[in-house]
C-alpha cells in the first residue's frame, strides 16, 4: 500500500508556531525531508522528534523527486519541510508534490506559518484580494515583471533579502511611482519583528540610514483604479 506526502510549514521565526498536528506528523513519519538537515536539526531537537532525515534542497530535488515518490509507493510516509514556513512557498517542494500527484499519491499540506500571511493582514492594506509574487527575478526579466506590475491593482507581496531591499524599494519608486504606499515587514514572529509604513520614497530613505537585518517581506499597495471617462452627451446624436 502507498504511503502519504505530507507537506509541514515550520516556523518563520518564533519556535512556538509549530502546530500540535505537525509535530505528531513529524514523529510518526518514516522519513523527513528538510531543506536543510542542520537547521532543522534545532526544530526537531527543540521538540523531540528524532525521526529519519535526509536532504531535500533546490540542488538536488530533481534527482530526489523520482527516488522520493518510489519510497512513498513502496510505503513509506514522507514529511517534507523547509528551514522556515510553508514548503513550496519560495522553497523547494513544488517538484516533489508535482511528481507525487501525477503518480496519484496522497498529498496532504498542513496549515500552517507562511511569512507573507501576517506581513500582509499587518501592513493596513486590502488583503481581500492579493498577488503573491516571491522573489523577482535579480536580473533578466526584472524590468519587464516591474512594468507589467505597475498598473496591478491588488496589493503585491514580495520577498527580498536585507542586502537588497533598498535597491529594490528604489526600483519600485521608479516604475510604481514615489508615493505609493508599502509596508516592509521584517523578522516576523522573532524578538525584534518590525512594521515600517509609509511611501516607497520615504521608507527606502529610512532603510538607507538603518541598515536591514533578517528576514524581508515587502507590501505594496495596488495601482489605484483608473476612472471610467464620461461619455458626453450630444442632442445632435440622438436626432442623428
């Protein structure tokens, strides 16, 4: 009989955001994949889960996805995580899940931590409707995704890294305007998570003279709607 994929978000930052389903899911799994076998090695110690664990990273998914799903179809359950949040989420996991549903393996994903989630309730912003776009790409395609977003009407979320967050906010000033509005988010669910608000202009100024650290989840507000044009009306058009 066929073993079950179980997708398992870790937390983002404060070791208490582990469900309670999660770590029964990580105890009684045969094996645990983990993007990183030291960082997780904390998470696991942390509550005791001393179950199998092997490698599953961006380098070697491919390879791994095919051996992965034969170990699941021979029986056994799998557990997939990332260093931090949901697996699949700007981590490795898509691949792994692809195969597995094509093979028509049960796949069940936890609910759980994913860093844009409170970012994006936090920042004041309609979260009604959203585009989740990651990390953009850093240099090919970079400019055409920014233009093609600048008319987007939804709130945006992206990920960046501290090192470039003040060139990014930069470039969002210039292809969505200096004042539209964002809020950065960072180490969310840590000791010193912070909400910084304001306009594109005015926070990358402020980042340019305090220095990021952690974790980085820009909000940006959507374009505003255009207004529908008026259509004038003309007595010389109704006689006509």
């Amino acid at each position: 009989m066929s073993g079950i994929l179980y997708i398992v978000p870790t937390p983002v930052g404060n070791l208490e955001d582990m469900t309670f389903r999660a770590i029964k899911v990580l105890k009684e799994a045969d094996l645990i994949l983990a993007e990183d076998t030291r960082t997780s090695s904390v998470l696991l110690k942390h509550y005791d889960i001393k179950g199998r664990l092997e490698s599953h990273h961006k380098f070697n998914e491919h390879k791994m996805a095919s051996i992965i799903k034969e170990r699941i179809l021979a029986g056994l359950n799998v557990a997939l995580i990332s260093d931090a949040g949901t697996p699949g989420i700007s981590d490795p996991g898509f691949l792994l899940v692809r195969t597995c549903a094509q093979e028509g393996i049960e796949v069940q994903t936890l609910p759980g931590a994913t860093a844009f989630v409170p970012a994006l309730v936090s920042s004041g912003y309609p979260c009604d409707r959203f585009c989740f776009e990651g990390f953009l790409p850093q240099k090919k395609g970079r400019q055409t995704r920014l233009t093609e977003l600048a008319q987007e009407q939804r709130t945006m979320i992206f990920y960046e890294s501290p090192y470039r967050l003040v060139k990014t906010l930069e470039q969002f000033a210039e292809f969505f305007g200096p004042d539209r509005e964002c809020s950065v988010a960072r180490e969310i669910s840590k000791k010193f998570e912070e909400h910084k608000r304001g306009s594109l202009a005015d926070v990358a100024t402020w980042y340019r003279e305090h220095e990021p650290k952690g974790e980085i989840v820009i909000i940006v507000a959507g374009a505003p709607e255009k207004k529908k044009e008026k259509k004038s009306y003309h007595k010389a058009d109704e006689e006509a």
